[in-house]
C-alpha cells in the first residue's frame, strides 16, 4: 500500500509538471512578444502562481538555481524531477537562451506540437479504462457462471470417478481477486507505462471485488 501511494503521488507530480511544462511555453511565448528574455519570463510565472503547488514549488527551486548562477543544465540535474516533459522543456529553453532567447514563433509552434503530443498521448491513457471495464465485468460473469453450476459440482462427489480436486467459492473468490490484480496491473502500464497499483483508483474496484465474493 505504501508502494502504491507512493507510486500515485510520483504519477501526479508527473501530471502536474507535465501541464505546468505546457503553460510554461504558453505563457514564454506570450512574454518573448513584450522583450521580455526567458529568465525573467520564467521569474513572472513564479511570481504569479498560476500552477499547481508542487509545479510552483518546482518552478521556484528553478528560479533560486539560476540567479544562484547555474546554468539551466545543471539546473534540471539538481531538480531532478520525474517529468520527462518538464525537464525536456526547461533544457529547450536554456538552449534558446543561450543562442540569444529565441524568438517567440518558434516557442509557440514548440507548444503547439507538444500539446498536440500530450493529447494524443492522454487518448492513449484512456483507452486503460476499458481494462477497468474488463476486470469488472469478468468478476460478474464469474458470479453467474459460479451460480450456473454449483450446483452441478456439489454432485461430483457421488461420482464414481470424482475429481480429486473440488472447486469451492473460496477458489472461485480467489481468481477473481487475481483477476482484478492483473487487469489493474495492466491498466496502470497502458496508463503509465509502470504497474503501479494507484491506491485512489483501486479501492472501488477492491470493494467491487468483495461485492461480488458475498455473491457467491
């Protein structure tokens, strides 16, 4: 559970600076028109708390490295933040500082084409949900099918040749918690790339998972 937590709050620190790269450009782009060079934009979006917290926070630890006189490289090195997007963002705009500050076309069409990228890739992520359906529904059909022939398997027992191995609701309850593990395992990966078992997310369907045990 404390794995899983942890893992939750690393994928939501990664959402956020991923949205706060995005705004970053928007906001660089919107200033660059007004002379404004990328160090003091990036000062203004601090000052101006338009992101999250733990973006904000991220944002101003970059502002103290930089007028401490790092460079944005080594700026990214020291943040070490879990959003690729963010640390991609941050060394883009060193570059174009240091080539002279970058003129602000160029920064808007790098915003609109990583936006467009975020889009498509959050189409991906919800494309998970239907795993989330699956496991659902598979623990219904697992109820029904159960009830279809508990009956017929209480039976084998009289048999002349019963198996040697009885099925009972415990094993049937058992396979649909493997069940559910292993979707939301497969979930998470289409998600996030990683099998994090988002605690949030999966307490529903754990409870889900109990309903469908009582039902047996």
């Amino acid at each position: 559970a404390i794995l899983s937590l942890n893992g939750y709050r690393v994928l939501n620190e990664v959402r956020e600076l991923d949205l706060a790269a995005l705004e970053m450009l928007k906001n660089i782009a919107e200033l660059r028109k007004y002379g404004l060079e990328i160090p003091r934009a990036l000062k203004f979006i601090a000052q101006s708390r338009a992101l999250s917290p733990r973006a904000q926070k991220r944002v101003e630890k970059l502002m103290e490295l930089l007028d401490a006189g790092h460079s944005f490289e080594e700026a990214v090195s020291i943040l070490k933040t879990p959003s690729h997007t963010f640390n991609f963002t941050v060394l883009y705009l060193g570059l174009l500082h240091e080539c002279g500050g970058g003129d602000e076309e160029v920064i808007q069409m790098t915003y609109e084409y990583l936006y467009r990228f975020k889009t498509h890739e959050d189409l991906i992520k919800r494309s998970s949900y239907i795993f989330d359906l699956f496991a659902i529904a598979n623990l219904f059909i697992l109820v029904w099918v159960w009830r279809a022939v508990r009956l017929l398997i209480s039976q084998w027992q009289y048999l002349a040749y019963a198996p040697t191995v009885t099925i009972t609701s415990g094993v049937i309850g058992l396979v649909m918690a493997v069940s559910m593990i292993s979707y939301s395992i497969v979930s998470s990966i289409v998600r996030s790339g990683v099998p994090v078992l988002e605690t949030p997310r999966e307490v529903p369907k754990a409870l889900l998972t109990l309903a469908a045990m009582a039902m047996l």
